[in-house]
C-alpha cells in the first residue's frame, strides 16, 4: 500500500473538526434560550437547569473517554473520530425533537457517552505526523477547534434568532455528519491491532504509582478544564440580562463566542509552533496569568464595550 501522506491527512482531519466544532457551536450555546423555549422561565430554575446541561455532557465524557481510549488502541484511532462525529449528529437530531428540558438534559448525558471529536481527531494526528512536526500539527488543530467555534456561533446566533431553535439543532447535525463522512473518504491509517502472544509478559495493572509523571499533568488538565466551564454555561443568561430581553440575544451570545474564538485561532498556531522551540510548561504558565487578567475583566463587565474584549482576550 501507499504510505500515508500525513499533510493530507492533516488537512482533511482539520477540515472535518472545524465543521464539527462549527456544527456543536451552531447549536450548543444558545441552550439557554431553547431551555426557555421548552417552558422554563423561572430564574433560578433556568440556573438549575442550564447548570445540569453544561454538566451533563462533561460527567459522561469523564467516564467514558477512557474506554473509547482503550477502544482506539485496539480498533484504531479512526474508527473512534467517525463514530463520534456520527452519534454527535444523531444526538443533535434527537435533541431538536425533545418536548422536555429533562429529555434535553438526558441527550446530553448521550452526548458526552459517545461523542468527543476533538481527543479522537488529536489522537489520529498525532498517531500519523513525525514527532518533529507534531507542535504544529496540533497547534493546527487548536485553530481548527476555535475557527470553528466562531463560524458556528456567529453563524448559529443569527440563524437562531431567524428559525428557531430546533431548526438550529438539525443544521448543526448536518455538519457534524459531514464531518464523519469526510473522515471515512478521505483520511487513512497505519493500523495494525495488537497482538497478545501467550509468551508476552502481564502489562501492568493501572494505578496512580504507574502514572509517574502524567499524573501531575492530567491533574492540570482537569483544573484548566473546570475553570474554563465554571461560567461557560451561565454567559448567555448574562447576555440576555445585558442585552435586557431573550428575543434577539442568540446574536449578541454568537458574536461574544465568536469574538472569543477568534482570539483562540490567532493563539493555536503560534502557540504550538513556538511549543516547537520552547518550553511548553513555560508558555503555558504565560498563558494562565494572561488568562486570569481577562477572567478579571469580565467580572467587573457591566456592558459589552467591556466584555467583547475581555472574552477575545
């Protein structure tokens, strides 16, 4: 067979994440306001509830990513990047149908079970890029991720605002669809399944001592991770409070995560090219105190002029 050529690879992986996370960003963020369409209005029983959607989708991931980890080694890493981009498509459908925030929460719960399109698709590049390249090739992703994310959100706002809510789910999972089927066209793996000869030593069992130095990292990523949700769900219902009224605000929601993952396109790139050269630990160290001034800013954000920068920053 023909050796993989990773840079094709690279592209049409890139391709399909920035139509999966522009799929999820299409619809995910204006769950707030479908929340209120589905009948609650009550203030703090929309808190409640929005709460519990962003959580949902985080607690299922948690538990079931590694074991479509585990999965990937052994079936290969490009399965796992179809079948999320698949069930995140059939999870949006149903999504768009349900008559209940309870139905809506529990989907959620699915989402997180099956989906998780952007450690499938980093696990399949970096599985097939030299090493040398991989800096790039994963900060190359990262502005997939955010270019995404801005063309959903911006795009999704206003096509929110126009149609409704339920129509947004079902063109959000168009293009997640898409995105599966451009992985199962146009990329290739060097797969090979393991093999278990009876003369191969026990692996060892999983434990915190066989972590070593991972463990201190994964601990970090779980920080980064609950940080950058813990007002995530709560910044439309902020909008809305700004703006002064839910009708028109999936707008001005879509451009503030628009405007926010501009600033992550810009970033991905050169962050993983200048990780390339430097010390990742030290750019990232950077990058949590510049984060934290911007985090600052936000809270003392009574108006847009405000926090459109703060949230870019």
């Amino acid at each position: 067979p023909r050796p993989i050529d990773w840079r094709q690879n690279l592209a049409f992986v890139w391709l399909s994440q920035f139509l999966s996370i522009m799929g999820f960003s299409f619809a995910l963020p204006f769950a707030p306001y479908y929340i209120q369409d589905l009948g609650v209005t009550d203030p703090d029983a929309l808190k409640l509830w929005v709460s519990a959607f962003a959580a949902a989708t985080p607690l299922s991931l948690a538990i079931s990513q590694p074991i479509w980890g585990a999965a990937a080694d052994r079936f290969g890493r490009r399965r796992m990047l179809v079948r999320a981009n698949i069930a995140g498509s059939l999870v949006l459908t149903l999504m768009a149908s349900v008559r209940s925030v309870e139905a809506l929460v529990m989907l959620r719960l699915v989402q997180g079970a099956f989906t998780g399109t952007v450690s499938a698709a980093q696990t399949l590049v970096a599985a097939n890029t030299p090493s040398e390249r991989n800096g790039l090739a994963l900060g190359a992703l990262s502005a997939a991720v955010f270019s995404g994310a801005t063309a959903g959100a911006s795009l999704g706002g206003w096509f929110a605002d126009s149609f409704g809510y339920r129509a947004t789910f079902y063109a959000a999972a168009g293009l997640i669809l898409l995105s599966g089927l451009l992985v199962l066209w146009f990329t290739r793996e060097d797969f090979t399944p393991p093999t278990q000869d009876d003369t191969d030593p026990v692996p060892p069992q999983f434990s915190l001592r066989t972590m070593g130095a991972g463990l201190p990292i994964l601990i970090l990523i779980a920080a980064m991770a609950g940080v950058r949700q813990f007002d995530m769900a709560l910044v439309p219902l902020l909008v809305q409070d700004i703006h002064g009224s839910v009708a028109g605000a999936a707008r001005w929601t879509g451009l503030l995560f628009a405007i926010a993952s501009v600033g992550g396109l810009l970033a991905g790139p050169l962050l993983g090219q200048l990780a390339d050269r430097t010390s990742p630990a030290r750019i990232a160290t950077l990058c949590s105190a510049g984060a934290a001034v911007m985090m600052i800013l936000q809270g003392l954000a009574s108006g847009f002029l405000l926090l459109m920068p703060a949230r870019f920053g």
